[in-house]
C-alpha cells in the first residue's frame, strides 16, 4: 500500500499497543515503524532492475524481519525514552512491523511473508492506494490524537478506525469473488476455453474489477463493474513468447518470467522487445492499448549480458486513465 497508508496503520496499531502508556509517542513510533519495510526500494539504486524487483516486498516484509527487528528497535528506543518497558516497545515494534506486510499482501504485487521461502501472498483484493481504506482510517488516528492518554474515546476512535478498515478489507474479498463468478461465467457464455483466470481491482476502488485470462496462444483482458448492465467484453493480446528465442534460457528472463508469474507478453516496437508484465494491466481504456503499467525494454551488451529497463509512465496518461476509469466503473 502506499506510504500514508502504512503511516496510518502502524501509528494505530502502535496506539492499540501501548497509547495508554506512553500516548502519542505510540502513534509515532507506530508510524515509523510501518514505513520501514518500505527500504527496500532503494535496492533500486544499487542493483539490477530485475534484483530490485525480486527484493521488492521480500526480506523486509516477512515474519523473520518482525522478529529480528523489533526487539532492536525497542532496545534502542528504550535507552533515551522515559519509558523503559523493553516488552512493552518490543510489543509496538512488532505489531507496527508485520501489519505492513499482511496488508500489502491484500495487493496485486503482494508480499514472500515467509521468507526466505519463495513463497508470495498476494491476495488481490484491494489497490496500492484505495481512499475508502484509508481516508476514514485517517480521521479516526487525527481524533485519537487529540484525545487525553487515558481517555475512553482515545481508545473509542482508535479501534472505530482499526475495526472499520479491517472490516473493509474483509469486504473486499467478498467483491472479489463475487467479480470472479461474473468474469467466469461471462467466458463460459461466450465459449471460451481457458487455463487459468486472475482478477484483481482497478485503481482507487474495488467497483470496476480487472480480470487476466490465460488461453493457449493469447491473454484475454477484461473488465467489470458493479454497476455493468451489458456483456463483458474480452481483448486478445498474443502471448508472443517464442519471440524471446534463445533468450528464455537467460537467467535474468527467467526470472523476470517467475516474479510476473507466468502473466507476460513480449512485443517488438521498432526492432526492439519488450516485456510487459500483465498483472498490473495497461494505462489507457483504449481498444488493444500497449501501454502496459509495468513494462520493460530488453536489451544486450558485447557481451551478451542481458538487461531490463522499466519504461517511465507519462504523466497525462494517469490523468486521463483515472477520468475514464471513473466513467467506466458507472457501468457500460
């Protein structure tokens, strides 16, 4: 989720730990304490577009880290605060630190909670910023504030913004499944034969629903609202892998391969090619659109070493994607 987000969580659940001890300075530790997790994008500016990604949501949001790392901080918070309760900091450390990845883990990208297992939770039931999770979440941590250590409706609003938001993210899973069984029987209808199905939000809410749907030689790409009253409508994108050639057998390409989860397609664009990850959809509602949320140049060196560029997104393009996204999820 993003950095607000994961402020607002660790800062209540930091309250919800020990706000009646220590008060705001829960909040803020809290705080802290559910943005660190997060460090790890700057493995970006030290490594290889595809080691970045694979570190992406990894060490740092797994149980391990929780544990090795909040006792560290809790001995080093408890040598300079008034307050000496080792346990107690611990406590608020860990909490704060886990719950950022178990929400991630609702998202499209998800998170390896059980690292060094190579293993992702990725639930895919919420978007990486979703103003109905967290706009009431933040209401009720600015009320909590601003009320006294030791009073009932400190405690009151605290657990009204901690309870409304997991409620929230319980939902989802209900509309998730509920646009799945629309997306399939939609397929079924119009007599498609398919190997596997994934369904996730679209930006900003949980309404509209994007689906990806694995056929043999292409994807399909569709969405659905809550709202819709006419039939789904399915766009092919050719898979084109075999234009990888003896490049599948690179370890990099391979690995860009497991961490997209199989959901990729290549296209060349000027003689050269691309890997556009599907999970995450494209930037445009139009017809056929490549312009893919996540898509990367493949290029060599002399000697022969492979590497991926992102492709940087241009910033009209989610101006007018978030103006037609909100048409389309008031139905077709």
């Amino acid at each position: 989720m993003d950095s607000l987000t994961q402020i607002v969580l660790g800062a209540a659940v930091g309250e919800a730990v020990l706000g009646k001890k220590v008060g705001n300075k829960a909040l803020l530790y809290g705080a802290i304490a559910g943005t660190i997790p997060d460090l790890d994008v700057f493995a970006s500016h030290f490594t290889d577009t595809v080691t970045a990604l694979a570190i992406h949501r990894g060490f740092t949001h797994s149980i391990l880290f929780s544990v090795l790392f909040a006792p560290l901080l809790a001995w080093l918070v408890s040598r300079y605060e008034t307050y000496k309760d080792f346990k107690g900091w611990a406590w608020l450390f860990f909490w704060s630190l886990i719950t950022h990845p178990l929400l991630d883990a609702h998202t499209t990208w998800g998170t390896q909670f059980f690292w060094p297992l190579e293993l992702r939770l990725a639930f895919k039931t919420i978007f990486v910023i979703d103003p109905l999770y967290t706009l009431p979440f933040l209401i009720f941590l600015i009320l909590t504030m601003f009320q006294g250590r030791t009073t009932k409706k400190r405690r009151l609003y605290n657990g009204l913004g901690l309870g409304l938001s997991t409620a929230y993210l319980a939902v989802t899973f209900m509309l998730k499944d509920v646009a799945q069984t629309q997306f399939k029987a939609e397929l079924d209808k119009q007599n498609f034969s398919y190997k596997a199905i994934d369904t996730r939000p679209s930006a900003l809410n949980t309404i509209l629903w994007n689906a990806n749907v694995d056929t043999e030689n292409t994807y399909l790409l569709g969405r659905y609202s809550f709202f819709d009253s006419q039939p789904i409508q399915f766009e092919a994108y050719p898979k084109n892998h075999q234009l990888l050639g003896d490049l599948i057998q690179n370890e990099k390409v391979q690995r860009m391969v497991a961490i997209s989860e199989g959901w990729y397609t290549i296209t060349l664009e000027n003689e050269q090619l691309y890997f556009n990850d599907l999970r995450f959809g494209v930037l445009s509602m139009e017809p056929q659109s490549q312009d893919f949320v996540f898509k990367y140049l493949i290029s060599t060196d002399a000697s022969g070493e492979v590497f991926f560029t992102e492709q940087e997104k241009a910033t009209p393009q989610g101006k007018k994607l978030i103006a037609d996204l909100w048409e389309r999820l008031q139905g077709n």
